[in-house]
C-alpha cells in the first residue's frame, strides 16, 4: 500500500497535474482541445477499454501513425495502464515493420488512416498481434477497415482498475535506426522517462507557461519525451501537427502564440527560407530547441539576427538515454558555437579512450555516460546489452572531444568517421567550413570509395536558390581546410534525402553518390 501512495508514473504524474489544473488547455489538434481534466478522463477510459478488450500490464501496443490527439491520448493510457508502447517509424516498409512487431510481440498495433495499409501489410507478417486499432489524426477520414476506434475504445463505461505496478515496469520500448544492423529495441522504464523529464524541466526551461508546437515526429523520442511529456506534466499548451511543413508550422506560431519550438537545423533552415517568416508575427516564439546535428554558424547568426527575442538550446543525446545527455544553453550558441555543451542535470558524461581512460583537452574519444534515464537494455538481447554498458558505463558510440571548460563536441559518429589517406577526417568538420560559403543552403560530407585515398571527401551541396555555386569556387573556398580534409568531389543536389525527425540520411547519399 506504502508502494502505491508514494508511486510516480506517467499515469500518475498526468493525475496530479490534472488536479492541479483541470481548466487548463492541455491538448489542440485540429478541432478538438482537450482541458487536462478532459485528457486525464480521456485517458482513464482508454485504459479501462484497452484493458476490457485483453490488454494487459507488460503487453506490447505498437504504433504506426502521425502526430494527433489520439497518439498523445494512447501514450499516457498505455502507461496508465501498465502496457508498454513501441512506436515505429512510419517511413519503414512492411518488412521492416513486421520485423519490430515480431522483435517486441506486440499484441496491437496502432495506425491512423494513412498508414493502416503499412499496418496491415506489416501485421499480417506478425502472428502477435491481434487487431488493429485507429488512431483518429487531425483531419477527420473515414475509418479504415478491419480496424476497431480509438475513440470507441475511449468510450468504454468499463470503470479503470489501477493494476498496482511499480515505477520499474516498462514504459516503451524505442527501436534504433537500424543503421549498423537490424533495429535494437531500447527498454525504458517509468522511472527512467521521469527522470529524463526532471533533466528537461531543468536544463531546456520547460514550464508550465509555455505554449509548444510539436510537429517532429511522435514515434521519435525526441519530440515524444524531451517536449510533449515533460510539457503535460507539469501543465503547458501543447498544439499537435502531423508534420512540420513550413506553411502550416510559421501560420500556427502566429495564431496560437506559440513560444516554444523543436527542429532540427534542416527544419529551421526550412522555416528561415520561407516567404511567410518575415510576413507573419513570430514574436511570441522565446524558445527554440535543435538537435539531431549542430546548427551550423551561420543560420545560427541569421535566426538569431531575424528572430532577436528567441533564446536556442542544442539538444544531444541518444534513445538510449530516453534521450536527452547534454545541452548547449541559449548563453553560450556564439560562445561555444558547434558545442554540444556540458552534461544535463542527472547525467555524467566523460570522452575515453578505447581502454576506458579519460582523453586529454582537445583528444578524440567515445562518449560514455551514466544516468538513471538510461534504458534498462537491449529487449532480448544480452549480448549488446553487455556490450553497450562495458566497464561500467553506457558507451554512446558517438566520438568527441572535450574543452578545458568542459564542453562537449561531437565529432562524429563512429561509422560517419571518413578515413582518407591515412587520416580520419570528421565529416562535420568539412560541413561546418561549407556552411560558411555564401549561397550554401544545406550541405551533407560523405566518403566515398577511391583507388588512391581510400576513402574520398565528397561533398553533396543544395544552393540556396538563384546561388550560382560552381565545384571550382566551392573548391577555392575550402582553401581554409587542411589538404586531405578538403573535397575531392562536389555534388549538387535539390534537396538531401531525411528521415521524418529532419536528420540526413546519409547512407542514402552514399548509396545514390556511389554510382555517380
């Protein structure tokens, strides 16, 4: 009894803060607005339907859909009820998808109306699960066949009977891109998302005040657990978009006075070349939050410039760490600008050497870290997960360097390192130096296969438009560069190839640039 009356869980900490603020708006997406007393008793009757139709604690739910009220809905009556969610990434294909059901056993799945085909598709490889359930999206549609409401499902008079679990159940289960292998699913408990909160309420200034936009992906831990969780705990506005499309995101910044943002550099670079980002008033946005890669120099000098009461925090981390690791404050963008800063609250974070010994100021090595927001492990397997936290530490696989003050820089990833010549070159690096060429609108540093260099610094470049950029003046530019990190080829392009979180796709680049 002790246990459960000082117990803290998603479904719990969603109770209190609706006690605390029954009247408060807490969710907008398309035509309905939900008050927290309203989500809260949304919530409690999704979970006692959820638990009428078979679903039990420790049950696995997938979902497979966009951003909506519904998603939000679904996330907080899973953890009121004890299930663990698993989101999947909706641009996988059915095998892929299939491949997750089967890895987590999902009992259900979820879809809205635009993927209940990929649903279908990837469940009817997956004998777990048992139905599929609609997730209602921002737009009214039709409801998809073969599945039953989420709505109806929340309609359920059945009374809610709290199964008594501990902060220690699983709360989700997030799967990894699969970029080296086959996806990892990322075990996280109550406790460990909470404690993730803790760190975003702190070090990001989440309040109650605020008033997000929340457009990046849901199935993403990103937007799901850095913004949307840790703003309905503690009772801000949060308005749900599908996706962060420039013409819908700066006309919803300006009706509804948002004040707090998260993108990735891709996305606000998007935002900044857009004609209605100086025909709007976007005056109420005071908070902008990056992440997935460093916002390079020079948009950084330009949206500060254009948006001067707008405050930016750089967000690193990994869904191993529920995700957030460590954060560059709005005081330091210029200062320690291309810096992942210093270790958020309940985080420690050093930089090794391949025996574990802490590197010198300026030295490349592994990031490790130690945090109670660390997953629990790899879901069914031992193997990785004893690698992953080897002498004692979780090791991010990400490489940096250290300065005398302690802040964090990213080098690269492991398998993003570009060896040429005999020399490891940080693709980062070479990005950063392009970013300063004027008429660069994005720019993405790959190595491709040589005869001579073995791997060779190639260089894939979208012009802002009417930029007439040419190999030879990008060349003559990337003078500023030590010789074997300048570019041995220059490609342009339209656009580069992003994933739905805004992050470049660069094992796509390679694969389309190889041939060419």
């Amino acid at each position: 009894m002790v246990d459960l009356i000082r117990r803290q869980t998603l479904g719990d900490a969603l109770r209190r803060v609706a006690a605390r603020f029954p009247a408060r708006t807490a969710i907008v997406c398309g035509a309905t607005r939900w008050s927290y007393a309203e989500f809260d008793a949304v919530v409690t009757r999704a979970a006692a339907g959820l638990a009428a139709r078979g679903v039990r604690p420790s049950d696995r739910v997938a979902v497979i859909a966009r951003n909506s009220h519904s998603f939000a809905a679904l996330r907080f009556a899973l953890a009121r009820l004890g299930a663990a969610m698993a989101p999947i990434n909706f641009m996988l294909q059915p095998a892929e998808a299939a491949y997750i059901l089967r890895h987590c056993q999902a009992s259900r799945l979820c879809v809205d109306a635009e993927f209940a085909a990929l649903g279908a598709a990837a469940a009817s490889e997956a004998p777990s699960v048992q139905e599929l359930i609609w997730l209602p999206g921002e737009q009214p549609t039709a409801q998809p066949a073969g599945t039953i409401s989420f709505e109806e499902i929340a309609a359920s008079s059945a009374p809610f009977v709290d199964p008594g679990f501990g902060a220690d159940q699983v709360a989700q289960i997030m799967y990894t891109s699969g970029t080296e292998a086959l996806p990892k699913g990322v075990v996280l408990t109550h406790e460990a998302v909470l404690a993730e909160y803790a760190t975003c309420h702190a070090d990001l200034e989440i309040q109650d005040g605020d008033r997000h936009l929340h457009a990046l992906p849901l199935y993403h831990c990103a937007q799901l657990d850095v913004f949307l969780g840790p703003s309905v705990v503690v009772g801000g506005y949060n308005l749900i978009v599908p996706a962060p499309a420039p013409d819908r995101v700066l006309p919803l910044i300006a009706e509804h006075r948002i004040s707090s943002f998260f993108a990735p550099p891709t996305v606000w670079i998007s935002l900044l070349r857009s004609p209605l980002f100086d025909a709007l008033d976007l005056s109420s946005l005071r908070k902008g939050y990056y992440g997935a890669s460093i916002m390079p120099v020079e948009v950084l000098k330009e949206l500060q410039g254009r948006l001067p009461g707008l405050r930016l925090w750089n967000c690193y981390g990994q869904t191993e760490m529920a995700p957030m690791a460590t954060v560059l404050k709005p005081e330091d963008q210029l200062r320690k600008a291309g810096s992942a800063g210093r270790p958020c609250l309940n985080v420690e974070t050093r930089v090794v050497r391949d025996d574990g010994t802490d590197v010198e100021v300026g030295e490349v090595g592994e990031i490790v870290h130690r945090s109670p927001h660390l997953m629990s492990g790899y879901l069914d397997d031992l193997e990785k997960t004893a690698a992953a936290f080897a002498g004692g530490w979780f090791h991010s696989g990400d490489l940096a360097t250290l300065d005398a003050e302690g802040y964090l820089t990213v080098v690269d990833r492991k398998k993003d390192m570009i060896k040429t010549g005999g020399e490891n070159v940080a693709s980062r690096e070479v990005e950063e130096a392009l970013y300063r060429l004027d008429g660069v609108s994005e720019v993405a540093v790959i190595g491709l296969p040589d005869p001579k260099w073995v791997e060779a610094v190639t260089a894939v470049i979208v012009p802002k438009p009417g930029a007439a950029l040419t190999e030879a003046a990008v060349l003559t530019h990337c003078a500023c560069l030590a010789g074997y990190k300048r570019p041995k080829r220059v490609f342009f392009a339209e656009a580069l190839p992003k994933n739905a979180s805004g992050k470049v796709m660069k094992r796509e680049l390679r694969a389309a640039y190889l041939e060419a």
